[in-house]
C-alpha cells in the first residue's frame, strides 16, 4: 500500500472518529412491547451530558409509505446533536402490509413513547419538535395537525413545538390526485397501479381525511410550520404553498420555503451543510422556538 493512500485512509479514520464522539446512538428501541421488526427506533444524544431535558427532533423518513429506513437521516442526527437536541429517527410498518391509518398511527406510537421515556435520555417531553421527508414529509403534518392520532395515545398536543415538513406533495392528497389525473388525460400515458389514489384508499372521504389541510384549525395547539420544498417541482411547490396558506389563514405561523439548487433528495440530504439555504432557514426557525418554558 503506498504512502498516499495510507495518509488518506488516517484521515479518513479520524475523520470518522471525530464525527462520531459528537454524538452517541442507541439504535433499535422498541417503542410497542412485542411488536413488529419495524416498530423500533434510534436515538442520537450530544456526548456531553445536559442538567435539563433537551428539545427533541422527531423524525420520519420517506419513501412512498412502502420503502424507507430510520437511517436515511444524512446529517442530521450530527448537526442537531452539536445544537442540543437529542434526535429521534423512526421506523413504521410499510403498504400494502398495512394500511394507511394503521402505518399513521405506528407514527404517532412512537411519538408517544418519545414523550413517555425521552427524559431518560436527556430529551424533554414537552419540546418535542416533528420533521420528515417525502411521505414523511405528509406524516409529519398529519400527526402535527390532526390531533386525534396523538389524543388516541395520551399525548397533549402542546407538547409539539414544531413541524418541518420536507418535499412532501400530499398535503392536500384530492388536489394531487386531481393534477396526475388531469395529466394523464391531456398528455396520455399509463397512470400507476398503486398510486396515491389508492394508496390512500381508494375513497373520496379517506383522501380528504388523509389531508392534512382539512384538520388545521384555529386554537387547537397546531405548532408553527416550516415547509421546506424543491422549487423546480410544481406539485411540491404548490402542496407547500397550499399547505402554508391554509395555516396562516388559521393564524398559525408557517413559512414555505423553497430551493431551486437542489433536488428531491438532495434538499433532505444537504440539510446541515454550513452553506445550504435550507439549512439556514432551519435553524432561524427552530433556534427561537427551543427556549425552556
């Protein structure tokens, strides 16, 4: 081996050790007593220890509702740990196994039991932040405005201090069903056999229950929003833009921003980066809101 390539493999080394020490994780936590495979969690602590409870980030990864892995957190778990978070990732059973109100309420299980046990690892019950990408971009906002689905689990909604929904296109699910379809019939072409129309079950009524525009209200304990959105898509744009409309019309603090730089993963992925604009729009939003009561 020669010496070029042993420096760079030192460096790597360290690299990876300095990133790791930023933050410790405890990977695979069940949060339903003798559950599925899936129903686990991870949680990632700053290394140095807290006198109080830290806000917590609740994350929920995308891919459709049918794909996806706790994993697929990039830089997040790093950066928000170096902020004094403690940072939740979590796993939930997956379509066509269940279906969509089952897969939900997996979500807000773990949300749950974030509240119940996260002061055990130094996180606070009560500052409890919600995030998510793609199709968790639309859990995320479902379970931060439909209160129900946390109400079933014995969770006051004012313990949610935020929701940052990341791409998703599902906020208003019979405005999107009604764009592909409207599509298909000008430009031609084959719809999907499993696309959001049946996804979400097939049923006018579970497509405007799905929404999460349908549930926000005033004086419910909605969080303020930040929704992050690739602006070279039109569909994510304008379920961002709809989406923060209708908060603010309940005078519920929400911000749509949008990144033309980027891509659908890449606006996930770069959040973190010292340079991203997301990034930075990010954290004004979260800094002011993690203040103790």
């Amino acid at each position: 081996m020669n010496c070029k390539l042993i420096a760079a493999l030192a460096l790597l080394l360290l690299s990876s050790g300095s990133v790791a020490s930023a933050q410790k994780r405890i990977a695979d936590i069940p949060y339903v007593e003798n559950g599925h495979e899936r129903q686990v969690l991870d949680i990632y602590t700053p290394e140095e220890p807290s006198g109080s409870g830290r806000p917590v980030m609740f994350w929920i990864h995308g891919g459709g509702w049918q794909v996806g892995d706790k994993s697929d957190v990039a830089l997040k778990p790093k950066v928000l740990t170096e902020r004094g978070f403690v940072f939740v990732s979590t796993n939930y059973r997956l379509l066509p196994d269940v279906e969509m109100d089952v897969l939900t309420r997996d979500v807000a299980r773990s949300l749950a039991w974030v509240h119940r046990n996260i002061s055990r690892y130094g996180g606070d019950p009560d500052r409890i932040f919600v995030g998510g990408h793609s199709a968790g971009a639309q859990l995320a906002a479902l379970i931060c405005t439909d209160d129900r689905y946390l109400k079933e689990q014995g969770v006051p909604f004012d313990v949610l201090r935020g929701c940052v929904p990341v791409d998703g296109d599902t906020y208003d699910i019979p405005k999107i069903i009604m764009t592909a379809e409207l599509q298909q019939a000008i430009y031609g072409g084959r719809m999907p056999t499993f696309g959001h129309r049946q996804k979400f079950g097939n049923d006018p009524e579970k497509h405007v229950d799905f929404s999460a525009v349908t549930h926000v209200a005033k004086e419910k304990g909605i969080p303020p929003f930040l929704i992050l959105f690739f602006s070279g898509n039109p569909n994510t744009t304008a379920q961002a833009r709809r989406l923060e409309s209708v908060l603010r019309e309940a005078e519920i603090p929400a911000r749509a921003y949008g990144v033309r730089d980027s891509n659908h993963s890449r606006l996930n992925n770069d959040l973190g980066k010292p340079d991203d604009p997301a990034t930075r729009e990010f954290y004004e939003f979260l800094d002011p809101l993690v203040g103790g009561e």
